[in-house]
C-alpha cells in the first residue's frame, strides 16, 4: 500500500488510543482594514465527529477596539484554550471567522469571512487568515458606501463546508487579514 504520511498517522493514532490536543494562544488582532473606525470578530472552531472538545469554549466575541487615529492595526488580544479527545486524524479542527464594524449608531456592518485550518504539528505558530467579504452589484456597493449595509451570504455554508465547490462561484473582495498566535500540543493517551 502506498499510503499518504496522514493516512498512516490516522493508522498509527487507531492502534495506540485516543489521542489528546491542546490549542492554546489568541486571537492577536487584524490588519489592512483601511474603511473600519473600529473591528470586531466571532468566531468558532469546527471539527469531525472524531473530536471531542473537554475543556473550553469553541465559539466567542473579541471586544471592539477602536485604535489610536491614524492606526489601521486593530488589537484584541482574546484568549484560546481548548482541550481535545481524538480518535481520529479525520475531521482536523478548523476556525471560522465573521468580521464585522460598529457604524455610528451600533449596528453591525460585515466586514468579512474567513476560514484556517489549526495547524497539525506541535510547537508555536503565527497565522495570518485572510479575509473577504462578497462584491455586490455596482449598485449595491454604492448603496454600501453610503448607507453602511454591505452584501452578506444567506447560506454560510458556501464559507466554510462547501467552499472547494461553491465560493469559486461568488465575486468577493480582500478585507484584510486576521492575527492569530497559537501553540499546539499534542499527546497519547494509552487504552486501558
């Protein structure tokens, strides 16, 4: 059998016992959003059926940070620690981002969507997501600059589980890009 090297880590981790995997950082902030006065982000971890998460929160909400004038670097510095069970390499958890600005009355406008795998080896890693939102019509993008309300999907779907088939159907453009610090852990726990 010629087998992937993933393939046969799946193998490996079905004949040693469930495995453990530990996501810990921040959601350091984000850069290149030249229009927003002030970012938000939710966001929230997906995995397979394989995953079970023991320890954590999977979903949440950075504050909003209105940087200094003149600054385009927004900071939200936000925790992530979570705790996983793991029978299988199947199913690797992933993050989803939605993007969005406060406008001058409190209401949200999209800035975004944005979608990275957590990455498989252990150590310290630096990510950079990027982010894009959908084009609309030329109407409607002079609709958006003047009234706020940006295009948004109906179907979230098309972002983050069908995005190899359906997103390269959509008009999107770049918004900018997300800041992520985390540090992977991994380890074997033996069946008993």
């Amino acid at each position: 059998f010629n087998r992937t090297r993933l393939e046969r880590e799946d193998l490996r981790m079905a004949t040693v016992g469930e495995q453990e995997l530990h996501v810990l950082g921040e959601l350091k902030g984000a850069r290149g959003f030249s229009s927003a006065q002030n970012l938000f982000c939710q966001f929230q971890f997906e995995k397979g059926k394989h995953y079970e998460c023991v320890g954590g929160k999977e979903k949440g909400q950075t504050q909003v940070d209105y940087p200094q004038a003149g600054s385009k670097e927004f900071i939200w510095n936000h925790p992530i620690d979570l705790h996983y069970f793991m029978k299988s390499m199947e199913g690797w958890p992933s993050i989803k981002f939605e993007v969005w600005t406060l406008d001058n009355t409190g209401g949200k406008i999209l800035c975004g969507y944005g979608t990275t795998y957590v990455p498989r080896t252990p150590g310290s890693h630096e990510i950079k997501c990027p982010i894009w939102r959908p084009s609309g019509t030329p109407k409607e993008e002079v609709l958006a600059y003047f009234l706020g309300p940006r295009p948004q999907l109906v179907n979230k779907d098309i972002v983050f589980k069908k995005a190899a088939s359906e997103r390269c159907r959509l008009f999107t453009e770049t918004s900018g890009n997300i800041l992520i610090h985390v540090e992977i852990i991994t380890r074997s726990r033996e069946n008993k």
